[in-house]
C-alpha cells in the first residue's frame, strides 16, 4: 500500500509537480478527431493534467489547443466565435490563432501601440497532430 506522500507525489499532475513535468514531456490522446471535424465550428472544452483548455478547427483545417480563457478580462474563449483562421474573444473581440498569438484587437484606439500589445498578449498554445482519427496534444 502506498504512503500518504508517494500517493501524493504519483497523483498530483499540475504544472510543476513531479508527474505533471513527468507527462508534459510525451504525446498525450486529448480527443477525437470528429469531435472538432467541422471547420470554424464550436470549439470543444478540454482538462487535460488539471489545465482547462479548449480545442477548435481553423478555417484553413488545423486543430488548435489553447488555454480556455482570454488573457484581457479571462473570459471563457468557450463562448468564443471560431472564424478567419482564429478563435474571437466574445468580450472585447480578441482573435487569438491556433498557436495562441493575438492576431486581432478592433477594440484599440487609433495610434495605439497595437503589435506590442499583441505580442503580450498570447495565451498558452500546445502543438497538435492527428493521427489515427485522434487529435494528439504536446
């Protein structure tokens, strides 16, 4: 029977936990494909190793992964449009694209310093492959 503290250190799989680093490093199953077959359809919420996520197809066919909320006012991307290329912000319509930069703020002012505020303003992103009818996540 396992220790209170071995129990601990083999169950525990957030970012900077042992086996949360431990899984972090191999390809992961994180749903199926025809769970995101259309493009520019509904994205799909996900919690893979304790990390609330959301997956979506782009309009050019990639799946993307991408933390769940927009880094502005963390509002749930869930409720976002997938449109263009990108998921949209229903809050204050930031576009973020499969790889989780900002490619899109219609809520600055003109003359603002728009490209170095975007570039801040990324949210986390993982790497996707589909293989075998699942969309694999890094």
């Amino acid at each position: 029977m396992l220790s209170l503290e071995d129990n601990e250190l083999l169950c525990r799989v957030g970012k900077g936990t042992p086996m949360g680093e431990l899984l972090r490093r191999f390809w992961l199953p994180a749903l199926l494909s025809s769970e995101v077959a259309d493009r520019d359809g509904s994205p799909k919420r996900l919690r893979i190793l304790g990390e609330d996520l959301i997956a979506f197809r782009d309009s050019s066919g990639q799946v993307g992964i991408v933390g769940a909320y927009c880094p502005h006012k963390f509002a749930p991307l869930f409720f976002g449009r997938n449109e263009d290329c990108g998921i949209r912000c229903v809050y204050h319509g930031w576009k973020f694209d499969t790889r989780g930069n900002c490619v899109d703020m219609p809520n600055l002012a003109a003359g603002a310093n728009a490209p170095a505020l975007r570039e801040r303003a990324r949210i986390a992103a993982y790497p996707t492959r589909e293989a075998a009818g699942l969309v694999w996540v890094y």
